[in-house]
C-alpha cells in the first residue's frame, strides 16, 4: 500500500472515530436527546398545569417566576375529542 493511501486510510479511520458515521460528532446525539427529553417535560409540566389549574415555575428573560400555562406547549398532548361517528353505542 502506497504513503498516500495509508495516509488516506487513516484520516477515514480518524473521522469514523470522532463521529458516529453521519457527519455528527458522538456527543451532539446525546445533547440532541436531552434537549428532546427537556421539551417533553415542559410540555407535559404545562399540561399538568393547565389540567390543575395551577401555574408552572421557569425562568422567563431573567425573571424566575409562577406563569399560566402556555397553550402552545401542551396542544399536541391532547388528543382530539371523540367524534359521534366513532361513538359505539350499545342497547341495553
């Protein structure tokens, strides 16, 4: 094998190394998966909230404080209302 495809061989080798295959170094699919799992919880914490009629507790622009739940955070948690066609009803 020539110096130059040795040299070659080893900087692959070097990047498959430092990254997980797809371009991304090791550590920012981990921070990816946090920061997935932090949104969830915030979502499901302004759920709670709203469900209970109590207020969720953040830092907003510096100000930690009690605030209303935020619609936009939970919406998608909600699942849609049952429709009269879906509705089985039974003769009792």
């Amino acid at each position: 094998m020539s110096e130059l495809a040795t040299a070659s061989a080893q900087e692959q080798q070097d990047e498959a190394d430092s990254t997980n295959g797809n371009g991304r170094a090791h550590g920012e699919d981990w921070v990816d998966g946090i920061t997935r799992a932090l949104i969830r919880a915030a979502k499901q914490a302004h759920l709670i909230a709203y469900q209970t009629g109590t207020g969720v507790a953040y830092s907003r622009d510096g100000v930690f404080g009690v605030y209303k739940p935020d619609p936009a955070m939970y919406e998608d948690l909600i699942p849609p209302p049952f429709e009269d066609e879906y509705v089985v009803r039974v003769k009792g």
